[in-house]
C-alpha cells in the first residue's frame, strides 16, 4: 500500500502553569504506510474516536515522581482509542477488526505493542463507549488476572 497523510496533534512543549491552551498543540501532517513489514507483529490502525481524559494534563508536565510517564513535547499525544484494523502482522488481528487500546491523537496509529489492544466483539453500543465506561476497567482486571496467575 502507498504512504498517506496523517494529521497528528503534537503536544509543543510541557505545558508548565495552569490549563493547557491551544498555543501548546500543533495540527501536523506526516506521511504513514498503511501496510506493516513481512513478519512484523504490529497493527496498523484508523482511528475513529479518541478519548480525552483528566489525567492527560498530568502527561502534559513534567512531573517527576507522577504514576504516569509524561508525554514527550514534539511527539502525537496518546490515549485510549476506538479504531479500525487496516493491516496486522499480529495472529490476533485482522484488517477490518474493531479494536480499543493506547492509540495516537492521529488519523492512523502504528501499534508497536499490539498486546496492548482489545479487540471489540460487541457492537451493540455505541463503540465511542469503549473510551469510557467499557474500556476503563477490562484493562485493569485483565492486568490484576495476569499478575496472580
């Protein structure tokens, strides 16, 4: 597949006083393939609802000591997201899949680390619902599971 654009919000710098404004975000283009390597693991995404949560103004400062890593100024901002599988070297994925997980504030996200992803089987809801209330906590349990197995 060829390269397309890919709008992406950029956090400019760490947002150090108060509120972030506008003037700390970029709208910028970059190019994506929309195919992965020959034996790559990762999934290639559209995005098509993104959430925006309180504790991504914790992301936009540097906080030393915080429970979540920071965002890095000059990069997309993450969060969790709803998108569509466009292309996946991962066994578990497969194009036109439905999926919920860490995504890019973009328009087509590259998932690295696909274990990341929850693939949607229940499209009974709005699927906007699974940046909230039905994405929020199958991640935590899920995790809690793991570690006591």
């Amino acid at each position: 597949m060829a390269e397309v654009s890919n709008r992406q919000v950029i956090l400019r710098d760490y947002v150090m006083n108060g509120l972030p404004k506008e003037s700390d975000f970029e709208l910028r283009s970059s190019k994506i393939r929309l195919s992965v390597a020959q034996g790559s693991k990762t999934v290639v995404v559209k995005n098509l609802y993104l959430s925006c949560d309180p504790y991504m103004r914790i992301r936009m400062r540097n906080s030393i000591g915080s429970y979540i890593a920071p965002f890095t100024p000059g990069s997309p901002i993450t969060g969790r997201g709803v998108a569509k599988v466009i292309d996946s070297g991962h066994p578990n994925y497969k194009k036109g899949d439905l999926v919920w997980g860490m995504t890019g504030w973009e328009d087509y996200s590259l998932i690295t680390e696909p274990e990341t992803l929850f693939k949607i089987e229940d499209t009974d809801v709005p699927l906007s619902y699974y940046t909230g209330i039905l994405g929020k906590f199958i991640p935590f349990v899920s995790s809690k599971l793991l570690q006591v197995q």
